[in-house]
C-alpha cells in the first residue's frame, strides 16, 4: 500500500501554463489516435503476418497513450490535475482517484475483511489508498 503522501500529483496552478499543458495533452492524444487509425487503414488487405506486424505497433501505441499523462485512465480527460498511480503505472485524474478513495473507504467500512472475499478488485483499489 502506498501513502497518499508519497503520490506524485501534477496540478498547474498557474492559469496560462495549465492551459498550455491540457492543449498540448490533446494535441498528443489527437496525433496518437489519427496515427492509430492511419495504422488500421493500413491493414486492410494485408497478410495475416503483416496485420499482426501492425497490430503489435496499434497495440504499443496505444498502450504508450493509456500509460502516460496525456488522459485519465479511468475517465479519459485530458483537462484534470493529474495524480500517478505508480502499481498500476498509469495516470489517473485526481477526481477520479479520490472517488476510488472514496467508494472503497465507504465498501471497507461496510464489509470489513469480507470485501476481499466478496469482490476480486481489492488489490485495484487499494493501489488508490
Ligand atoms: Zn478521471
């Protein structure tokens, strides 16, 4: 379990540079996906070995866009303070981050020991904690 303490939390406060950072988030997510589904067009009519070669190059993309700053993993915005979550290495927006907070405090009061048996998504959320 990781101390809030030790999160590391991107959060402009400066107006002028969080709007700079959000603008050039969604220009990096535009230019990804425009690359991904240039990718996909490619594919057509290929051979089986040369549809998984790019494939295999969609998914690294992709993966690269889901794992960095550029948008929460959980909501997709690219417009948020941003916090990692460093056992899952991805980035999550602080709102959403507090709300896994919350929903887990709230089922961990409820259930106790028993939500570990009753749900398997413990070791997700406590990655929040
Ligand atoms: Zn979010």
């Amino acid at each position: 379990m990781i101390n809030v303490k030790d999160k590391k939390i991107i959060a402009y406060k400066n107006e002028r540079t969080k709007k700079i950072a959000y603008n050039l988030r969604k220009l990096i997510v535009r230019a990804v996906m425009k690359e991904w589904g240039s990718l996909g067009e490619k594919q057509k009519n290929k051979s089986t070995l040369e549809y998984v070669r790019i494939e295999n190059v969609r998914s690294d993309l992709y993966g690269a866009l889901q794992t960095s700053i550029c948008k929460c993993a959980s909501c997709r915005h690219s417009d948020k303070d941003m916090e990692y979550n460093a056992p899952l290495k991805e980035w999550y927006c602080t709102q959403c981050a507090q709300e896994y907070r919350d929903y887990y405090r709230k089922e961990k009061a409820f259930y106790g020991d028993l939500y570990g048996k009753a749900y398997d998504d413990e070791d997700f959320y406590q990655t929040f904690m």
